[in-house]
C-alpha cells in the first residue's frame, strides 16, 4: 500500500503539548484524561507531544497534524507580549504572585516556544485548533494579544479566579454573547457559572477574535476567530479560559451542561473535515503531477504517449464519441472585538485567505 493510501485511512492526529511536573524526583510529563478522552470519543487519535528541550524544531516529524489541542500549564512568558512593560504590579506584587501561585507562576520556555510555533503553523495553514485555559492565552498571544499578570490584583472586583481550598468546585458567573458559538454551545442562555484554576487572563484580545463569553469587569473567557469557524468545512478557531472538560456533578461523570463537551465535539468535527479536505487536495495534486511527467516524458521521447493517443483517436471508428466523466456583559474598557452578523450556515462567513497557503505535501 502506497504512502497516500496509508495516510488516506489513518484516524484524524490530534497534537496535545504535555506538561511537566515532580514525581519521585524526576521530571515527568503529563496530559489529563478528560482532554484524551474526549478526543477520542469524538473519532481523533491523540498524540503527546513532550516538552523536553528540542521538540519545537522537530515538529514536521509530526506530520500529519489535522489539529492541535492546547491546554493547561504555567505562566507564559511575558517578554513574549508586553507584560513586562504594561503590567501595573509592582515587583514586590509579583513576588507575592509568585509565592501565592507556586505551581503556575514559574516560567517553562520550552512548552512556550513549542505551543507558539504549533499555534502559529495552524494559523498559517488553517488547522483547527481549540485552546483551553493556558492554550487560550497561548492563542491570544500568538495573534498579537495580552494578558493580566495576576487577574485578581488587576481587575480586584472581578472575583476570585482560583480557589486552592475548594479547586473543583469553585465557580462563578460568565455571561454569553449571542450568535456566537459558545451561546449556541450552552443552548442559548445568557449565562452560566464555570469552574476556574486561572490566575492570569486576556487583557488585549487580539483583532481578530471575538469575544464570545465575559466575566465581571468584562474579563474575557472564551473568544473566536469569525473568519476561521466551521466546522464542517474544516475550520475551528477557538480559546476558552474555562475547563469544560471538568465541569462534572459531584462523584459522577456527568456533565453539568448538556453543552460542556460541545466545544472537543465541534472541534473534532472540524478535525474530520480539515483531514478530508487535505487528502482531496493531495488527490488533486497527484493527478497534476502524473500529467505534468507524462507531457514531458512525451516532449522529451518525440513520440510515444500522446501521440499513441492521438493516433488511437485518429483510426476510431467515427460513430465513436467521447464519454462524460461521470447577555450583554458588564460595561468595561476591555476591547471584546465585534460581533459579526448572524448568517445561515457557519456562523459567521467573512472573507478569508486562501486555507492552503504554506501547506507542505
């Protein structure tokens, strides 16, 4: 079986960035179940990618990549956005923040430059991507946003956004623009209360997002790329702070919204149809390149394929003829980008760049 073929029935390739934490002394890295789970159950095979120094400029050896889902993790850098020149804590604030939030507020470089160049590589090329928590900073970042070094000490009436004491159970209110998809997600409510393991958040949404759900103070917790949403044609662009994946009843595995695993569900449609449309494309290419060698294996023998068939039309019986083929959310200052217009189909369909720019086959 020839390498197309093999790549035409493989399962759709999912690329998750693992994290690292302490067990036993030595660095291991991990990813959550509720992530592989869910990506599995919605048709995908995940595969890890780990962050050990190196992997950012080994990725082509993950080829073919249909998606890439990016989730939990530490801090990102702030000399990779403008956090160390507009950020309003003082360095005695952000020691505090530091020894406040010892598990998140380290710095790891190396899952920075690997999510960064896979968000950038699904940008380019518009694979889908869905980033949850840290992976929709990593999103905003990449696009040319900002964040709250610590959203609390920043934003303080906007609630606390991490509860060490009560981690699963901690909610608070977020309220949903219309004719966005998180709105239809959640079946039309205008607001639903969402768990929260985060210390920092949006402050500059990137352009071209949009705002999709809103905590107090118009701190954003879920936007969208309008001009990259569809998943039936392969195009999914989408950050959410929240974990939907976690959002479960107590001692059950039930979710607390019917709408919970509709943003991996969406996702992984989009995933689907992005695989479909690059082996059609590879399809396509293969037959331009078969036709290509044939003319000039013809011009350069002088004879033989073409003219073979010119001379088969030529001494065809005449009777012979050719075949045919057959909620508004609280005033705030924050910039939540603007809501595009409802329209049928993908919600919304704006004009966009050709999706197959910098494709390698």
């Amino acid at each position: 079986m020839n390498s197309f073929c093999d790549q035409s029935q493989m399962l759709p390739r999912v690329l998750i960035v693992s994290r690292r934490t302490i067990r036993k002394n030595k660095f291991v890295d991990f990813v959550g179940e509720y992530h592989l789970e869910l990506i599995v159950a919605y048709g995908g095979v995940p595969i890890i990618v780990p962050r050990v120094s190196g992997v950012h400029s080994l990725l082509r050896g993950y080829e073919p990549i249909h998606g890439v889902l990016l989730c939990e993790g530490e801090d990102i850098d702030p000399s990779l956005y403008d956090g160390e020149t507009s950020s309003s804590l003082s360095p005695e604030e952000l020691e505090e923040v530091r020894r406040l939030h010892p598990g998140d507020a380290s710095v790891d470089h190396e899952k920075d430059f690997i999510e960064l160049a896979l968000a950038e590589l699904c940008l380019e090329r518009g694979t889908p991507i869905l980033g949850i928590c840290r992976g929709a900073q990593i999103l905003n970042v990449a696009c040319g946003g900002s964040l709250f070094r610590d959203v609390e000490k920043e934003l303080p009436d906007t609630g606390k956004h991490v509860d060490y004491e009560n981690y699963d159970g901690h909610r608070h209110p977020v309220w949903l623009v219309e004719n966005t998809p998180l709105y239809s997600w959640f079946g039309g409510s205008p607001e639903i209360s969402v768990n929260s393991y985060h210390h920092q958040g949006v402050k500059r949404l990137a352009e071209r997002f949009v705002a999709m759900g809103v905590a107090r103070e118009g701190l954003v917790e879920g936007f969208y790329d309008p001009n990259s949403y569809c998943p039936e044609e392969g195009k999914f662009t989408v950050g959410l702070q929240f974990h939907p994946e976690r959002m479960r009843r107590p001692a059950t595995e039930e979710f607390e919204y019917p709408g919970c695993p509709a943003a991996y569900q969406e996702f992984m449609n989009a995933v689907i149809a992005y695989k479909k449309k690059v082996n059609n494309s590879k399809k396509i290419r293969r037959k331009v390149f078969f036709f290509e060698g044939a003319t000039a294996f013809g011009r350069r023998k002088g004879f033989g394929f073409f003219r073979y068939q010119k001379n088969l039309h030529d001494t065809a019986p005449a009777s012979a003829s050719p075949t045919t083929p057959a909620l508004p959310p609280p005033t705030s200052s924050l910039s939540l980008g603007t809501p595009a217009p409802t329209t049928t189909g993908c919600r919304p369909q704006l004009p966009t760049a050709a999706l197959w720019t910098g494709i390698n086959y």
